[in-house]
C-alpha cells in the first residue's frame, strides 16, 4: 500500500464539515479578527510609540505603527491556525470522537489529518481578510498588492496548522499544549521582527529568528503591504512551503500511530 | 454468497495477543452475533473488519474484496454503529445525516430524503434541530443507528448497540434492528447482553482471549451447552451432591449455590423439589447466558 492510495480529493468532505460549524457560529469567529487590530494599534500604534519614535527597517524609515501592523495580520494567522491543529484539533480527535466517525466511512485518517490543516490555514485566511480590511480602511497597507496576503495568510496557516497538528499527534493530555506555546510560540510572537526589526537583535540571536517561521510570515507581510523587506520573499516563501510540508509529514506519521497503531 | 469471510485473522498489540487467528464466515442476510467477555478481542475484531486498524495477519474478505486493498469500496457499503458516541456535537441532529452522508459522497438531495426518511423512522423528526448533546441516550442510540443507514449499507456493523439503554429504549432499538432484518440487510453484532442475541442472531460465535470457543444458532448453542432447563439449588446439601456426582447430572458447583443442568425429557425438576430443596430453588429454562458462563467462566474479567 502506498501513501497516496490514502490521499484524494475527499479531505474537502472533512474540511466542509468544519466550514458547516464554523458558520454556525460565524458571528463570535468574526468579532476577534475584527477587534484585535483595533486594540493592537490603539495600544502600540497611539500608546506606546511616542516613546519610540521612527523605526529603521528595511532601508526605509517608518512609524511604529507602520511597522507592526503587518505584523499584526502575520501573529493572528499564526494563532488561529496553530490554535484550530492543536486545541480544536485534539477536542475532536480525543474528546469528541469525530475522528472515529469518520473513520467508519470511505476516508483515510491522512485525509482527515490534511483537511484538519487546511482547515486551519482557511480559518486563518478568513481572519486575514477581516484584519486586512480593517487596516487598510485604517491605511495601513496599500491596496491594491495587500491582497497579495491572502494567499499569504493561507501558505502561513499551512505552516503553522501542520506543525500544530504535529503537536497534537505525540501530546499525551491536552493540558500539555502549555509546553509549545510556552516554549515555541511566545517566544516567536516576541522574537520574529514583529515589534521590533530582528536586525535590532544581537548578532548571535538573529539566525535563530531566520529559524522562525513568523519572521518569514511577517516578512512577507510587511512586504506585500508596505512593499519594505529585510529577506528575500523566494526565501520566504520556500522556506514556509518546506516548513509546512515537513511538519505536515511529520503529523501524519504521529497521527498514524497514535490512532491506528 | 458470503458478505464476510474472515480467516485466519490475528492482531497483535506491542506483544499483546488481542485477536488470536480466529476465522468465521457471514451469509447474506444474516444476523450474526460477535459474543464474549470484556477484553474478548470483540471490538478489536470488528475494527479490523471496518478497516479502522490493520490485521497483523490473516484476512478479511467483504463482498468478496479485500480488506487492505478495497478499504474504500468496502466502506462506502458498510454501516457502522460503533460502541462509543461518536455523534457530532458541533452539529444538529439533521446536521449529522446530511454531513455523513457528504462523507459517503451522496448527492444533496438525495441526503436530504434519506435523511428524512431515517429520522421518521427512528422517531426522531421531532428532534431533527436539537443539539446532539440534548439528546436522551435512547435517542442518541437511534441517532448513531440512523446515521449508519444513510449509505444504504449492504451490511451493518453494530458493537455493543443497547448498552446503557432503559428497557424501553432497548425494546425500541431491537423491533427496529428486527424490521432491518426483514428487510434482508446483513448485521454483524457485538453484545453483552444474551436476550438480545438470543432474540436477533441467526448464529453466533462466542470468543474469549481471542479465540473462537463454539459457533452456532442460540438454541443448538443452549441444548448443547446448557440442556434444556435449569434448576438452581440455593444452600446444597451433602446428599445433593453425591447425588448429581452418582448421576453425572451436568452441574456448576458455586458453593452457596448449585446449578443443574437437565437434557429433555429427565425429570430432575421433580426429583430435586422431592429430595433436595431446602432452602430456595429456582425452575427455568436454559438460556444463552447458562451457555455463556459456563464456556467463559464466572471469574471477573477488569
């Protein structure tokens, strides 16, 4: 048996299950993308960045609030896809038993693993949408090459839905979801050029921010609204493309053995 | 034509033997019946028939296909209930037809009047908007029932489908797996519960530490097993024992209590009442239960 005997064009029938319940609560899933910018820009952009002042980034001078409100579409298409593969992802796995539903019918756990993920990067794309609506109402990105981070957003939510999704497959309780957070995620939110350019790092830190795949996202954001960059956009876009799909290989195989043996 | 063709089948989890090759046979229209304690090998079993887990070894042929090969095609004809509730809480209780039957690939409108139909069926139409988690167990139960139907399987998998039920509940469930049956579906069912097998099954096997003990119809099984009454004799006396042992009367001694078991046509009934019943005796016929513990034994399993 090969692998892609297991994979077809029916993950979508899993991936339109959750479109169903995303819709039924589709009001509370629009009201966090829409509000979570605002805060952001009335607490960093008005608050915090007459402390500051300009910022140096790419070559070019620009305001704080320039700076991160790409930044800020980038954080939330990792939280929401990343958030989606682990704690939604282990609710209906262990909790809810949807899973084993549908395992009962004409789809592979590899099809339900890849539209989990898809899933992610989707809901992701849809807070994207909101938030970039928002700021650039706002004018913080110039349209119309912002729309660029749609798809964007989506490769982004690949990345992090399948390295989430990883988590999920080796974590014994869901309590344990501390752990990557703590130790992968914050410092990543923190770390990845999204409030401060990584070049205002110490040089022995930086590679380790090349190592994050938000720096990439929030690279690529900054450069499809602003049209500034520090790395090349090929790099970026390689590298989230090879980060997704190592990780989503990884899933598949913990997943395989956590729930086949 | 054999709907299921098992042979040979072992399964094997990190060294521990769950399916021990065991090999058994389905006719089409059949009701049959997967009996044995807890940890039996029961569920692994019919895991593996559903594809959920691989055979370690063996085979598993279903409308005449492979298993590991045609896992797909064989799906798509099964219905499966499985033991644990495995409705979708994020849905409606119509919400659940409709999305299972996406996972079978039913067109839409064709879902929507199978769904209809099963709902009435199961008596739950009245229900079709609630949320899953509202639902009593017995209509939970029906709901998982339902939903296994809406491919419109050639053959029914059920593990364990009344456990935890009311008597009514499981009353309700058992005229509607009857009416299935007449219906000519094929079912393979896994119970506890000895009416219920002894009512529906056609034939059964009874497994333990994954081994195959008897295979059968529920009654040769009990006339073979467990004749054709009981007498329980609570308190036995000396003189009752050497009795049955004089007589070789097939017995289960448990200390407190007695139990023989009578062939046709003796009439142990009257000589026990006569000279042996001090305390209390209980007169009944066997049952599949008689023949379930003394295959399996009466020791606690977990």
């Amino acid at each position: 048996m090969t692998h892609s005997a297991f994979l077809s064009w029916r993950f979508l029938k899993v991936w339109k299950r959750n479109l169903v319940v995303y819709r039924r609560i589709w009001k509370v899933n629009f009201i966090t993308p829409l509000l979570e910018p605002l805060f952001y820009i009335l607490a960093f952009g008005l608050g915090f960045s007459g402390l500051i002042g300009q910022v140096q980034y790419g070559g070019t001078e620009l305001s704080y609030t320039e700076f991160i409100a790409p930044a800020l579409i980038a954080t939330a298409v990792m939280w929401n896809s990343f958030f989606e593969t682990t704690y939604g992802s282990f609710v209906r796995m262990y909790y809810q038993k949807t899973f084993d539903a549908i395992l009962a019918t004409p789809l592979s756990l590899e099809e339900i693993i890849i539209a989990e993920i898809v899933w992610s990067a989707t809901k992701a794309v849809g807070a994207a949408a909101i938030m970039l609506t928002v700021l650039a109402l706002l004018g913080f990105i110039h349209l119309p090459q912002g729309i660029l981070l749609i798809p964007m957003a989506f490769l982004g939510g690949l990345a992090f839905g399948a390295i989430g999704m990883f988590f999920t497959g080796i974590i014994p309780t869901i309590d344990m979801f501390n752990l990557p957070i703590f130790l992968f995620i914050t410092p990543m939110f923190l770390l990845s050029g999204t409030f401060f350019p990584v070049s205002n790092l110490p040089q022995w830190v930086r590679p380790m921010a090349l190592v994050f795949p938000l720096y990439h996202l929030t690279e690529m954001a900054r450069w499809f609204s602003l049209g500034t960059k520090e790395t090349g956009a090929v790099t970026s876009i390689g590298y989230l493309t090879l980060f997704f799909l190592f990780f989503a290989f990884l899933a598949l195989k913990a997943m395989r053995k956590r729930i086949i043996r | 034509m054999k709907i299921i063709e098992v042979q040979y089948l072992h399964k094997r989890f990190n060294g521990f033997v769950a399916v021990d090759s065991i090999s058994f046979s389905v006719e089409k229209g059949e009701f049959f019946g997967l009996l044995g304690p807890n940890g039996a090998g029961k569920t692994t079993t019919i895991r593996m028939l559903y594809g959920f887990l691989p055979p370690s070894q063996g085979s598993i042929r279903i409308f005449g296909m492979d298993i590991t090969r045609d896992w797909r095609k064989i799906k798509a004809r099964i219905g499966v209930c499985q033991q644990d509730n495995t409705l979708d809480p994020d849905l409606t209780v119509a919400q659940n037809l409709y999305v299972f039957a996406g996972y079978f690939s039913v067109p839409k409108k064709e879902a929507s009047s199978r769904g209809k139909e099963l709902l009435d069926f199961f008596a739950l139409s009245h229900k079709k908007n609630a949320k899953v988690m509202d639902l009593s167990g017995g209509m939970a139960r029906r709901l998982i029932l339902a939903r296994a139907l809406i491919n419109q399987p050639d053959l029914l998998i059920l593990d364990e489908p009344t456990t935890g039920l009311d008597p009514q509940s499981k009353h309700q469930v058992w005229e509607k797996l009857e009416t299935l049956k007449e219906q000519g579906l094929t079912v393979l069912i896994t119970t506890h519960n000895m009416d219920e097998a002894s009512r529906l099954c056609d034939r059964l096997i009874i497994i333990d530490h994954g081994n195959i003990l008897v295979e059968g119809s529920p009654q040769e099984l009990i006339i073979r097993y467990a004749g054709k009454n009981v007498v329980e004799v609570e308190g036995p006396d000396q003189a009752l024992r050497s009795y049955v042992s004089a007589n070789h009367i097939e017995h289960d001694d448990l200390g407190r209590r007695m139990v023989l078991y009578s062939p046709e046509g003796s009439d142990l009934n009257h000589t026990v009442r006569d000279r042996f019943c001090t305390e209390k005796c209980i007169y009944r016929n066997s049952t599949l239960e008689d023949v379930f513990l003394r295959l399996t034994g009466r020791e606690l399993r977990e």
